[in-house]
C-alpha cells in the first residue's frame, strides 16, 4: 500500500496575493467549494487577521466545507492566533498554520529578534492554536536560507509544545532539487520526534523549479506538498497544484506515495480561478494549457491515432479534457439551466440570484447560437460576482469606429443610482469607451493590463476581457464577458472600478 500523500491548496491565500488577485467572498467560496469537489485534503482559505473580509470569508468556508479541512494562516501573535481560531471554528475540519521566519537575515533585518526569542515565539504560537484545534501547522518561513542546526532546533521545540504538520518553505524559491531533497531528508532524520508528524513542502517558483522541489521534497519523506492551482501566487507563483498531482500519479512507479484528488475536476478548477482571477492560463502551460494534449507534428499525430500513448503519457480526459458540447439554447428551461449550472459545481445561493442568471443566459442565447459551458461558468462569473452595492453600472454604450476616422464612444452609467453621460474619443473604440468611462468615475486608477481572450471558438464566441487598474498601492482586477467585445470591455473596466470603489480586504501582511 502507498503511503497518502497530504494535498494542501493555499490558492486562496498564498494564490490570493498575486497582484490584482484578490477575490471576493463569494468568489473564494466558488473556489473552496471546487477545491473540496476536487477532493484537496487541506483548503487554506485565507490569513483571518489580515482584514475582517478575509476573517469572514474564512468562517464562511468553514461553515459550508463538509470534507476538507479548512485552514487559516497565522503569524506567531496571540491576536493573528485567536482570529484565526475564531475564523475556522465552525469547520467540521479545522487547522491553524502558524509561522515565524527563522533565517539570519530574516531575524535580524525583519523581526529583529533573537534565535532565542524566535524559539520562545514558535513554541508559544502553537500553545494557543492547541486551545483551538488538534491540527496545527507550523512553518519555518525561509527555511531555505535558514541554518540547518537552528531548523533543527526550532522545529523540535514545536514538536514539544503539539505541533501536527511541519512545513519547510523555500519562500523565496532559491532552493534547487538535489538540495532541498537532500535538506528534507535532514530534517527527517536529525529531528527529535520527526516521526510523529507529517512533513510539509511550500515551495516558490522564482527559478522555475517549485514543481521539482517539491517532489523531490516527496521522494525525500515529505507527505504534504502546498500548491495552487495554475501555480499562482506572488511574484513567479508557488508549486503547481495539477502538475504535482499528475507528476505522482503519472510516475506511479518512482513515488511510494497517492492523492486522493479527483482528477477529472483539474480542468475545471484551473478554469475556475482563471475566470475569477483574469490570470489566464499559457497555451502551452503543462496539463491545463490549451495544448497541453493539442499536437502539430505529422509525425506525431500519426502516432497517436495509431495507438495514442506513442506520445501521450496523460489522457486528456483524465485531467477534465473533453470536446466542447452544446449544452443549452435559447429554447432551454430555466430547469435545464439550473441542472446545468449544478453539474459544473457553481451554486447559486438564491433564487433572485438565478433569475438573473438565467436571464442573462437568454440574452446570450439570442446572440449565439451555440452555448457551451465555458459560457456558463463567464456568464455567472460576469453576473453574479460583481461587488455588493455596485456603484458604477452600465446602461448604454455606443461606439463610432471608421477607416480614417478618430473612434468616438457614448455612454451612459448609473453612478451611486443616479444616470450620467460622457463621450470620449481614442485610439480605437475600447480606448475612447474607458475615456468615456473615466470622465464619469474620476477615479485617478492607472490602468496596468488590458487583455481578451475568446471563452470558445467561432466568431460569435464571447470574449473575456481582464482590467487591471491601480490606485493609491492597491491593483485589482475587473472582468467583462459578452458577444460584443466593446461592451465586454467596459463591463470589465466597470467591475474593477467597484472593486476599487468597495475594497473587501486588504494585503495580507507575510508569507511562507
């Protein structure tokens, strides 16, 4: 029997804190709600001290997760501790991961602490976290640049004071694989008591190598691995979720260890979050990328159709690859929509909430023929996750875009309830829209990203567009999805102007 291997998703959290990824509460509960589907062993759902929006979208999933564990992040502070406790008590499953930075440089330059102080704070931490939950999580953030005798150390005292899972990061992702295996196995064999926890990997992706780390991290003892889905995350992202899944199952034969994540649901989920956070996936990205199992080559094409693992090691259904199918058209029921709306995992939790919905389906219905469910999931990201109380709506837009002609664009908002009208002229019809726009909302945003991507094929496909815009240090991003790709960029532009307008969270302070 292979040993289970721990699948923590810190999407959520560390995934969270890419610039302009911020979701709302309604977002990050799509995504648990995935994530559990999927069957991810451990959902870190936020940091419940950084902001009470994220306090309360942590105790939102903790309530509504039945089979994950649902875990929140602390710093090694009585209050991050308590909140963070609070966050997940009503989780039929709940951890607290708690950390402290134990380089040299870290503890001199950041914490300006002691080792000494570093230790007593660990110990400390994870005492308050037992009067919460038996499940504790203790990471020592840039381990990788950390000594190995203070590791040691520190990590034998929180083992001491009821320390479940120990994590080691490499929080800046300097570390290469032969190294941080070989770190791993350290730990593993010179910590007293290593044996009755579980040993975790955290890895970051600045050189490329978060994936390998990880598993050597595995083939090393470790039985966690934290990741996200997409690798997102800060800077070059963290450890990629689908590809550590598909790496251990794929080589059955050079890892002694097993997920119990459903596969099938890979797809589904990377599309998730992409749609949420306007992170589009690379055509070329490994296992969710559009040509993950596309290919080119003569050579290989006859391959596959002559047997197909010539040059497949992964079939594309195993990960949730499958041929776009017309679901639903405009003659479809508001049942079959609901039906179908189920089957993709988004729950709405109202019936006003579905009715909009379902009459935002009937008005793309009337502009495409085709439906699939990638339009489905961009309808109700469009739809129904637009802030609470959205202050800057559209009403009208009108666009003038001729050969030899400066591009002009009217529109109309309701700003706060009440109507107002601008028209503005630009480089083309979506640049004079956002000038219209801008004239009306004054809101001194700088605009970071502008990107479309089509949702399916054909020239009547919806296209998805992502805004990033950036105010004052906070960047967020909005997005729009329609037929109609002027109106799409508006709608994206508006989405992330009351993302600004009503900010649900901020900057979580720290990192493992």
């Amino acid at each position: 029997m292979k040993e289970h291997l721990v699948i923590f998703d810190t999407t959520l959290r560390d995934g969270e804190q890419s610039p302009g990824a911020s979701m709302t509460k309604e977002e990050k509960l799509r995504v648990a709600r995935q994530l559990e589907r999927m069957q991810v062993d451990v959902i870190e759902a936020g940091f419940a001290a950084a902001s009470p929006g994220d306090f309360a979208a942590i105790q939102n999933i903790a309530r509504v997760i039945k089979s994950s564990t649902v875990c929140s992040l602390a710093r090694s502070s009585e209050n991050d501790i308590r909140r963070a406790g609070e966050a997940i008590a009503p989780a039929v499953r709940g951890r607290i991961h708690t950390f402290i930075a134990t380089s040299p440089i870290h503890m001199e330059k950041k914490l300006r602490m002691t080792p000494d102080q570093v230790v007593e704070a660990a110990v400390r931490a994870v005492h308050w976290a037992r009067e919460y939950t038996d499940d504790v999580e203790f990471s020592a953030e840039d381990a990788v640049r950390s000594e190995v005798d203070f590791l040691c150390r520190v990590f034998a005292a929180v083992i001491e004071a009821g320390a479940s899972t120990i994590n080691v990061p490499d929080t800046v992702g300097y570390s290469v694989p032969t190294v941080w295996g070989e770190l791993m196995r350290t730990l593993i064999e010179r910590v007293p008591g290593a044996g009755r926890v579980v040993w975790s990997t955290h890895c970051h992706n600045d050189l490329g190598m978060a994936v390998a780390n990880s598993l050597a991290a595995v083939l090393a003892g470790a039985r966690q691995v934290e990741c996200t889905i997409n690798g997102l995350g800060e800077r070059a992202g963290n450890a990629s979720l689908e590809e550590v899944v598909m790496a251990v199952r794929t080589r059955s034969d050079l890892f002694p260890v097993q997920t119990r994540i459903d596969t099938t649901q890979i797809v589904p989920a990377s599309k998730l979050v992409s749609q949420i956070t306007g992170y589009p996936v690379q055509p070329n990205k490994a296992v969710v990328g559009a040509n993950a199992f596309a290919h080119e080559s003569g050579i290989h094409q006859d391959g596959v159709l002559k047997h197909r693992e010539t040059y497949e090691i992964m079939r594309a259904e195993d990960v949730g690859w499958a041929q776009n199918k017309l679901v639903l058209g405009k003659h479809s029921g508001r049942n079959a929509f609901k039906s179908r709306l189920s089957a993709l995992g988004i729950v709405l939790e109202s019936e006003e909430a579905l009715n909009a919905a379902f009459g935002r389906f009937k008005e793309l219905a009337d502009k495409k023929h085709e439906i699939f469910d990638e339009d489905l999931q961009a309808l109700v990201s469009d739809d129904e996750m637009t802030p609470p109380g959205e202050h800057f709506k559209l009403v009208y837009s009108r666009v003038c875009s001729e050969t030899g002609e400066t591009p002009a664009a009217d529109v109309t908002l309701t700003v706060g309830g009440v109507e107002r009208k601008a028209a503005g002229i630009g480089s083309g019809p979506v640049d004079a829209t956002f000038k219209a726009i801008e004239s009306i909302a004054a809101s001194g945003a700088q605009l970071l990203l502008y990107s479309v991507n089509a949702i399916t094929t054909g020239t009547d496909a919806q296209g998805e567009v992502t805004v990033r815009l950036a105010r004052q240090g906070r960047i967020v991003n909005g997005n729009g999805a329609d037929t109609d790709i002027v109106i799409a960029s508006a709608r994206a532009y508006l989405n992330a102007l009351n993302k600004l307008q009503f900010p649900d969270r901020l900057d979580p302070q720290g990192d493992v």
